[in-house]
C-alpha cells in the first residue's frame, strides 16, 4: 500500500506560479514511477506528467509542455510540480498517483492515488 498526499494547491492569477508537492508514504518509494493528473469541473481526468524513479523518463501532456515541470526527491519521498504561466484552462483538482508494478514500459499504470488539491487559476 502506497499513501499520497498531495499539497500546494491554491488560488492564482492568470500568468501565475505555483508549486505543487505529493508526499508518499507506506512502502519504499524505490523504483516507482509518479505522475501527476487533473480534472476540471465536468471533464474527464486527464494526464498531466509523470517521471520514472531515476527521473530519466519524463512524459508530459502537450498542453503543458515548456510550462509544467516534474520533478523528484527520492530522498524526501516526495514528487513535485512546476506550474507556471498558469492560464484558466488549468483551473482543475490535481492529483498525484503512483505505479509501483514490475512493468516500466510507457503507458505506466498507475495503481494508487491522492485525494487531490484544487488549482484555480483566474483570469
């Protein structure tokens, strides 16, 4: 069993910055692959990124590319998110998830999952 938490949500403007932070906790953090999704107000969840255990592999959604950034402390068991040039459109509960299985080929699948943090973004 894996416990995410996820932190660092909040109100912005348009053109904005923020940092978001999921905390795991229950098993080794060792080799799992993490990533980040979102879901806005009548829309599907939907990928944002993820990034392997040695952070090697990065994957990012086109509508965030050169915007949002990954990132990773192993030592800290902790995976973050870069947001900047916030626009309304990213306005949506972010969620962290995990894929902790034996099979790293792209798409991973990701079996556990935070509770969320709100991003709203105004404009």
């Amino acid at each position: 069993q894996v416990q995410l938490v996820e932190s660092g949500g909040g109100l912005v403007q348009a053109g904005g910055s923020l940092r978001l932070s999921c905390a795991a906790s229950g098993r080794t953090f060792s080799g799992i692959r993490m990533g980040w999704f979102r879901q806005a107000p009548g829309k599907e969840r939907e990928f944002v990124a993820a990034i392997s255990w040695s952070g090697g592999k990065i994957y990012y959604a086109d509508s965030v590319k050169g915007r949002f950034t990954i990132s990773r402390d192993n030592a800290k068991n902790t995976v973050y998110l870069q947001m900047n040039s916030l626009n309304p459109e990213d306005t949506a509960v972010y969620y962290c998830a995990c894929d902790v299985s034996y099979d790293s080929s792209w798409p991973w699948t990701f079996d556990y999952w935070g509770q969320g943090t709100q991003v709203t973004v105004s404009s």
